[in-house]
C-alpha cells in the first residue's frame, strides 16, 4: 500500500499525514516497511533527496518507524560509489546516532543484529574509501570526507555504551556471520593504514574499529566496588585453615588447593603474596596451639602438607609452554623474602619450637623443589643472624624433630604391616607397642593424616586385627602373642575412629570383625547407638556361658573358651542383664565389681567394648538414671597393678584404653575430672554459661589476636552445633556490624567469612533465608548504612561464591565435609535435642594424595567449568529465597539503603564471581532488574553490568538483556531531558 506513493519532484513529497492515516492507531510503520519505502525514495537518484531524508528523520521522532529498521536499512545500501549519498547517509548517522533506542519487544528483538549489520556496513564503507584514496590521493576530496565523516560516526557509536552493549549482544547470536566478516575487514583496513598515505587519526580510528570488531565485555564499562587494592595482610586465609584443619584433617591436597585458589580469586593475590599468607598462617596457628595432639598436627600440616598444596597451585597457574627453573619456585623463594621481614612471629616461633624454624621448614622443603640448597643457606644466614643477637639459652627438644623423624617409622611400620602375618607376628607386636610408648602414636597419627596415608594405615591395622583373630586350641606364646596383638590393634583402630571419625577412616561396607562391631557396637561422638540393637546382637547360648564366667570369684576365675571376638560382640547383652539385675537388686554392689573386674582380667579391648555399651545406654535413660553405669564405667578406670605387672606392654594398652573410655564417657557425661592427657576440655554444653556469654568471650579472643585461635575454633564449632547455623551467623554477622571503622569491618568480616566454612553450606543457607532479610528490614537506617551496607553484601557474595566452589570441587573429586572427632574437639551432644543430630557423613579415602595428585587438580580444574550448570541444594532454595527478598526491597519508587544493598550484592556477585556464578544468575527473577532500574536510575547500573548478568549464549539470556538495556538508555534519555529542562 505505502509503496505506491511516490514523489512528484514539482509539487514535493506527499504529505505525511496521509501516512499517518494509512497506518492504525498504535501501528508501527516497520509493520508496512515504511522506513524501507521512504528510504529507497531518498536515494533513488545520485544523490540523497534531502526533503525525504528528513521526513525519515521526522518519522523516527514521530515514532512511526524504529531506529532498528532505519539501521538495518541502511546497512543494505550497497552503491558505495555513489560517494553524495554515502556522504549523506553519514551525515544522517551523525545526527541519529546517539539517540538509537527501542520502544517495544518487537524492536528490541532486532535491534542487536541491526546494530551488527550497522557496523559491517561503516567498516565496509570505510575500507572503500580508504582504497579509493589511496589510488587516487590527490583525487576526489569526497573520500576524504567519507573518511572523516565516518570515523567520526565509529567513534560516537564505539563511544556509546549502550551501542556497544546491543552490539555485544548482537556478536553473541548464533546467525552472526556478519561478525566474522567485521574481523576480516578490519584486517583489511589495518593492512591499508599501515600502507595509506592518509594519517590524520589513524590511530584513534584504528583503535575504535578494534574495539567494533573485536567487542568484549571489558569494552561494556561497570562501576568497580571492590577497590582493586590488594591488602597489605589477607585476613581470611589463616582462619579457613584453622578451620579446615580442625574439620577436614584427612582432606587431600586438590581440596585446600581449590579452596586457596578461591581465596586468591577473591582476593587478587599473586602466587608470591598467596605463597606467603599460608605460610604465614601454618607458624601462626603453630604457634598458638599448645596442646601436644595439636602441636603435632599443626607441625605435620606445615612441614608435609603445606609444600604439595604450594607445588600444585604453582602447576595450575603455570602458563603452557612457561619455563620455570627445575629446582624451585621464584614465587616461593619471594614469598620467603617476605616472610623474613616479620621478625616478630619468627622469633616467637624459633623459641617455642627451640630451632631456626626457616631452616627446619627449607631443608624439608628442598625435597619437593620448592627451593634449593642455596635458598636454603641464605634464609638461613639470615636468621642467624637475628638469632645470635638473643642470649642462648638451654632449652628442650624441639616437637618439630619428633615430627619430622616420625616420618620414617610410619613408613616402616606401614611396611611391616604388609608383610607375612604368620612370620612376622612378634616382630609387628614389638613395632606396635614401641608407637604406643610416650606420644609416638598422636605423632604418627599426624604423619599419616597430612600425608594422606592415614586410611592405608588403617586398612592395614584392620588386616592385622582380621589376622589375629582367637584361633581354637592355639595355646603357649603363639597364642599370648595373637592375643596382645588383637588387643593393642582394636585399641589403636578405636581410638583412630574416635579421633576422626568412622565415615572418615573405614570403608563403607566393610566386612571385617572391627569395621562390623564399629558399625553396630561402637558409640561415636554425635553417633548414638540404640542399646536395644546391641543387646540383640547377643547369641543367648553365649550370654549365658559369658555371665557364667564372669561371676567366677577371682579365685576361681578361669579364661573363658569363647573367642575374644565373641565376647566382645556379646558383652553389651551380659551387661545389660547385669544392670537389669542390680536395678531389681537381685545382685549386690560386689557381686557386679567382681564381673566388672573379670571382664578387665582378659583383653583391655573388652572394657571398651562394656564402656560403649554403658554409655549407649545412658544415651536413652534420663541423668537420674546415670549413677549406676557411671559407677561401672569408672571401675574400668581404676588400673589392676597386678594384671599391669603380669602382662608384657599391659601399661601402653591400659593407658590407651583410659584415654578412649574417658573420650567415651566424656560425651555422655562431660565432667571437670579429666586426667587423659588428649582430652582437656574446658567447654561443654553442660556449661551454666549461657551461649551468648560464651560467644562473647570467645570471641574477644579472636579480637584480641586479630586472627582465630585453635582454640577459639573449636570453641565456636560447638557453639554452631549448639545455637545452629541461624544463631551463630547472627552473632557473628553482628560482630562485623559492631565495627566504627571500615578497615576493621573489613578485617573482621574476612574472619568471619572464614569461620562460616565450618559449615558453610548451612550457614549460608541460614544467612539468606533468616539473618540477611531480618537484619535489612529491621536496621534499615540504623546500622545498615554504608560501609556496613557493602561489607554485609560482599560476605553474602563470598559465602555463594563458596558455597558454589565447594560444590564443583566435591563433585570432581567425591568427598563430603566431614567433622574432626578429635578427642581435643569440644563437646557437643550432651543436650537431649542435639543427641538427634548426626554429623555429615563422609567418604574420605585418605588415599595417597601426593601421588599423582597434580593430574587430578590439573582435570578438575579444567572440568570446573562444565559442572557449572544449575544449582544444587540447599543453595539453590537460598538463593531463590533471597532474591525474592530483593524483589520486595525494589517494589517501591524510592531509594533506600534496602534497594542499594541489592545493587550492591548483584554488582559484587558479577565482579567477584564472573563466569563461575553464571548459575546463580540464572536464579534472577525476571524484572527485579528493570524495578532496580526504575527506583535507582543512577548511573550505577552500567550497561557492563546489565551484561554481565544474564547468559548471551542463550536466546531468553539476550531478550533479557536487551530489554533492560532499553529501559536503562530510557531512563537516561529521560534524565538528561529534565536537566536540560532545567
């Protein structure tokens, strides 16, 4: 219809409310391709008809046909030789170029590949002319002109941000073979520059075709939160290792290396400052601990594990092909450099260990190529230097030397393990005595955990155990030799799953005695066992045989002939008949003493066996009811001097069987009273202290120090198990609230930050669906304000980013979190409601991480980013919680602290995260973008930002997109009028 109007050259165009009438109320002229039909009038000749022309800018204001039709049809004029109308087209760019925008979805769906075909068409026209003149240079000065006046439109279209976003989002679409050809012929041009005689601003023009051809988002300018300073100390790297290495001691290398790395994204730290801040962090948690257990463990995790979690992060940030020196690190040699300036710590180091700690720790550390024999010397000189300034002084040995030499025995004793049982029995007997003798065990223990091989140990022990079995008619020294060593290896082995756990050490459906009685016997710290099934495990013949035995006077008492694995197995239903028994007072005070006595008589295995059940039962009776296995329990404590001196390595084993049953006890019925040097717990919650009291004081003490304690860690996991993940985030987001001063509030949330990873899905999951929504609606305009606005914001954003991190990396390499049970580890099931809550079960294999280890890290590194799909629970219900909440916050047309801290936490999200929250912003609900846009309209939300939020590889991602950049340029359209109103 529209294209039978035609102009009269006499009598001038035809008028435009004719047009008007043609088209319905509320039509656009794209519909009827009006732009199309005025533009092929305007250029029909040599030369453009100016009047037309301006009628196609009329309608463009009149909003009768969009700017996406106009660009996209000028993008199809191909008679570049028809210099005045290209000249004229330019000119008519210039004019529009700045005010291209859309008004409905039917616009904004065509306008990125408008922009696309805009920009293939300006360079194309400028190579053209560029080649015309440098034929012809002397020539037609039309070319010049072109060539200026379309530099001119490239740099007000490279200049302008939501151009360059529409043509981002343009480049992203699957059809964008007009993008491949915008690269070759910038190519083109560049060739011709380089050979053109025509200079005048070559480099600039050259500049914005670059970033025309080769758009990226780092042309898409966003506001920075984050200051892009690195801090002169990080904060959070000595925490999570606390933390991690209370929880996850058997954790191998990949997880601390995926979890520093996080760290170093979030941070911006090279591999130089991140090498020395967990450096830094194993000597100050080293020396803070003062517990032997502990002391250990720290001084294993430093001297063995630290230097394979430095070699792997140096492989993966290794560039392809880098050549790097073969027998150290230049970055660990500088984090050294740095660690020496700290004076302070090093010599409070050195006294507590009694040793240049640097050289100790270096010549460790020549054996993994982390340095060499001359870094070695020359850190070395130095700290001599410093210390033969202080007054020598006699001191004793070094733990670090127990440490570093309890390397060697685990390999033997791992190696005698392995060997023939039948011809080696005395030999492995002696082996494992001598461990048991002063703290060889906790040290090997520590050995074997840093280094991975805690699980092989085991298995091994279990094999021995398995072996040593009570063979019937086996009598004389073979037999006293098979019965010591079931003993002592059913002692080490409990005592290895009390300290880390069943789910830790033993394999899942293990069929083997000890693996089976842990299963159904064994009482575990959060662990309860139902003593009705233990006393129905019981076989009735045996029972009955088992309490014939054990009323035997000691006169009369005689080694019963059941083996010793049955007896075990059934002592849970003997017992119980003997308590059932003393309820009814059908037996005296004495009668149960002289039972108790005889089950101590045999294997010191059987006591611990009595106490498991004791204290299962105790688990289901109310405290009223404690007095009596308590008492019998505390029999199993009092040593028998004449079985003591009877029995060849008898005091090593008694001594180990206290320390479990008191462990045991202790998490029935904590008491003050406790002589075992591997428990001394001060905080139970038994406590009259109120929660809130002990959180203060504990946490004054992280205050104090300006980094969290050993101590202090155990502390607050047991207040977490206690108040739950909702109170302790409260508290501690609190504390960060608390601070005047934008320094310490940083601080302080770094340490909190790290403290949430004692379990840090649910307490993310806490802090999204409780603390934050309560906190911002409730302080709104008293303590959320900024800086507090922004730092509760970034620890949101780094408990995702976390939460997300921990997920990949447990889906690449399977283990879950897992609790430390280590006898050191505050109490926390003593509360009737908490004995229901089960720790998290874990699968850690405690294989041999530092075999082969860097291939692993190496694949799940690079298969990272193909787990990031979609999000699991309970992050996934959290963060939909929560961005529900934002939605409320943005529903009103004004602006306020709630709609700022939405911006705020999306804004961080995107610059912290990056392509690794893609999940999460997926999560976004549909206009919670375009309220935000309406109650802010700041330049705060950039076209950068805008983005970066949605998924352009995907057709729902790019609608998106272009849809609230329209209504961002709207609303900045709508801004600068009313100023220049003003």
């Amino acid at each position: 219809m529209l294209s039978s109007y035609r102009v009269d050259n006499r009598k001038g165009i035809t008028n435009m409310d004719t047009w008007v009438k043609v088209l319905p109320r509320g039509a656009s002229g794209d519909v009827y391709n009006l732009a199309d039909c005025i533009f092929q009038q305007a250029v029909i000749g040599s030369t453009v008809n100016p009047m037309i022309l301006n009628y196609l800018r009329h309608s463009l204001n009149a909003h009768l046909v969009s700017h996406a039709a106009v660009l996209r049809r000028i993008s199809k004029y191909e008679h570049f030789y028809r210099t005045f109308c290209v000249c004229s087209l330019l000119d008519f760019l210039d004019e529009i170029i700045d005010g291209v925008t859309c008004r409905n979805k039917a616009e904004e769906a065509v306008l990125p590949s408008a922009i696309v075909a805009l920009v293939y068409w300006l360079v194309q026209i400028f190579a053209h002319a560029l080649k015309e003149h440098s034929i012809k240079p002397d020539g037609k000065s039309e070319n010049s002109y072109v060539i200026d006046v379309s530099s001119v439109v490239i740099e007000k279209l490279a200049k302008n941000q939501f151009l360059m976003g529409m043509l981002y989002i343009g480049s992203r679409q699957e059809d964008s073979e007009y993008y491949i050809k915008i690269r070759d012929k910038y190519i083109q041009i560049k060739s011709a520059f380089a050979n053109s005689n025509y200079s005048p601003q070559n480099a600039i023009t050259e500049k914005y075709l670059q970033q025309l051809a080769y758009i990226d988002l780092i042309h898409l300018e966003m506001p920075h939160l984050e200051s892009g300073v690195v801090e002169s100390i990080t904060y959070c790297v000595q925490p999570l290792l606390a933390v991690e290495v209370l929880l996850n001691p058997c954790n191998d290398t990949s997880y601390y290396v995926a979890e520093l790395q996080m760290i170093q994204r979030l941070k911006g730290l090279s591999n130089r400052r991140l090498f020395y801040e967990i450096i830094r962090a194993g000597f100050i948690s080293l020396s803070n601990v003062g517990e032997t257990s502990h002391d250990t463990m720290w001084g294993s995790f430093t001297f063995f594990k630290l230097p394979h979690i430095i070699k792997h992060l140096s492989a993966l940030t290794r560039s392809p092909g880098e050549q790097t020196p073969l027998d150290f690190i230049p970055e660990v040699v500088e984090a050294f450099e740095m660690l020496l300036e700290d004076n302070l710590l090093l010599d409070f180091m050195d006294t507590k260990c009694s040793c240049n700690i640097i050289e100790y720790l270096l010549n460790d550390w020549t054996k993994q190529h982390l340095v060499n024999d001359m870094h070695v010397r020359h850190f070395s000189s130095q700290r001599e230097m410093m210390l033969q300034k202080r007054e020598s002084v006699n001191k004793p040995p070094s733990i670090i030397n127990f440490i570093i030499r309890a390397e060697v025995p685990l390999s033997g004793i791992l190696k005698t393990l392995s060997t023939d049982y039948n011809k080696v029995q005395e030999a492995v007997l002696g082996v494992l005595c001598q461990v048991l003798v002063g703290n060889s065990f906790e040290l090997i223990l520590s050995v074997a955990t840093v280094e991975g091989r805690l699980k092989l140990f085991v298995s091994r022990l279990i094999q021995c155990n398995e072996n040593s079995k009570q063979v019937p008619g086996e009598v004389g020294k073979p037999s006293v030799i098979r019965s010591t060593l079931f003993d002592v290896t059913f002692l080490m082995l409990t005592f290895i799953v009390q300290t880390y756990g069943s789910d830790v050490v033993l394999s899942e459906n293990g069929d083997s005695f000890f693996e089976k009685w842990v299963r159904e016997c064994m009482v575990e710290r959060n662990k309860p066992k139902n003593p009705k099934n233990l006393v129905a495990l019981g076989d009735d013949s045996i029972i009955e045989e088992l309490l014939l035995n054990l009323r035997q006077n000691e006169s009369q008492y005689k080694p019963s002939n059941l083996t010793w694995q049955d007896i075990c197995m059934n002592l849970p239903a003997a017992l119980h008949h003997v308590l059932v028994a003393w309820e009814k007072e059908s037996i005296s005070s004495s009668d149960v003493k002289n039972i108790l006595e005889n089950i101590k008589r045999s294997l010191f295995s059987f006591s611990v066996c009595a106490t498991s059940f004791l204290c299962a039962y105790m688990y289901s009776v109310r405290e009223t009811e404690f007095l009596k296995p308590l008492n019998m329990i505390q029999q199993f404590l009092n040593p028998n001097n004449e079985e003591i001196s009877s029995q060849d390595t008898a005091k090593e084993r008694l001594g180990l069987s206290f320390q479990i049953i008191r462990k045991m006890q202790h998490d029935v019925h904590p008491s003050g009273n406790l002589k075992s040097r591997s428990i001394s717990l001060t905080h139970s919650l038994v406590s009259q202290t109120p929660l809130i009291d002990q959180f203060r004081e504990v946490w004054a003490s992280v205050t104090e120090c300006g980094w969290l304690p050993v101590r202090a860690t155990q502390i607050l996991d047991s207040l977490l198990q206690a108040g739950g993940p909702t109170w302790i985030a409260t508290k501690l987001v609190e504390e960060v609230l608390k601070c005047k001063y934008t320094t310490d509030m940083m601080k302080t949330m770094d340490i909190v930050f790290a403290t949430f990873h004692l379990d840090i899905e649910s307490i993310t999951d806490a802090l999204f669906k409780n603390v934050i929504p309560a906190m911002i609606l409730t302080r709104q305009g008293d303590s959320i304000n900024e800086p507090q606005s922004f730092v509760l914001a970034r620890l949101c954003v780094y408990c995702v980013i976390s939460t997300l991190e921990t997920r990949q990396i447990n889906a690449i390499t399977p283990k879950k979190r897992s609790r430390s049970h280590d006898s050191e580890e505050t109490d926390m099931v003593n509360n009737p409601k908490m004995r229901k809550i089960a720790t998290e079960g874990s699968d850690n294999s405690c294989s041999n991480d530092f075999i082969n280890d860097n291939h692993l890290l190496l694949n799940a590194s690079a298969n990272l980013k193909e787990n990031l799909t979609t999000l699991k629970e309970p992050l996934n219900s959290s963060v939909q919680h929560i961005f529900k909440v934002f939605q409320q916050f943005v529903s009103s047309e004004e602006i306020s602290p709630k709609t700022y801290f939405v911006y705020q936490f999306l804004s961080l999200l995107v610059e912290c995260g990056r392509e690794r929250v893609r999940p999460v912003l997926k999560l976004i609900p549909a206009n919670l973008i375009q309220n935000l846009l309406k109650v802010m309209k700041t330049d705060d939300l950039s076209v950068g930002l805008i983005t970066r939020l949605y998924d352009l590889r995907v057709n729902t991602g790019r609608q998106a997109a272009v849809s609230d950049l329209c209504l961002w340029r709207n609303l900045k359209a709508q801004k600068l009028n009313r100023q220049y109103e003003y």
